[in-house]
C-alpha cells in the first residue's frame, strides 16, 4: 500500500485492512479510527493523511492543507 510504511500496513492488516479497496469500501475516517483505537499511543494523524494520500494516489506530503483540515475536524467529532 503506497504511502505507508511496513508498520502501518502492519497495524491495518491486524485491523482486517489489507487493501486500499478496503479503505475506500470502510472510508478514510472510519479506517483511521480502528487503528487507532488498537494502537492508541502508536498511531497519529499522519497515518491519517498517508490513508486519503493514498486513496488519492499522490505523495503524502502532496496532500493538500485544505484536506488535511477537514480530516483532522472529522476526527474530532468522532
């Protein structure tokens, strides 16, 4: 899974992700949330942003300020 590093895909497997299909069928949001709630003091928002990076199939340091933004504010109402 580009975009994430041997851990990440690590966590997410242990998750039941295995794909970026499976990413996209759960959603950025909701995947993040399960990895972090099995990883609580491992996991931070980066993996967040390499998750949509992925999705949108560019350099996670592409992502652009607008998305990361209202990532992070979806977070937080979780």
């Amino acid at each position: 899974m580009k975009n994430l590093g041997p851990k990440s895909r690590e966590w997410l497997a242990s998750v039941g992700v295995h794909s970026w299909d499976d990413v996209a069928r759960l959603g950025v949001v909701e995947t993040y949330k399960m990895v972090k709630e099995a990883y609580p003091e491992k996991v931070t928002l980066n993996m967040l942003y390499g998750l949509q990076a992925g999705l949108l199939e560019i350099p996670w340091n592409e992502l652009p300020q607008d998305i990361k933004d209202e990532l992070k504010r979806q977070v937080e109402e979780m």
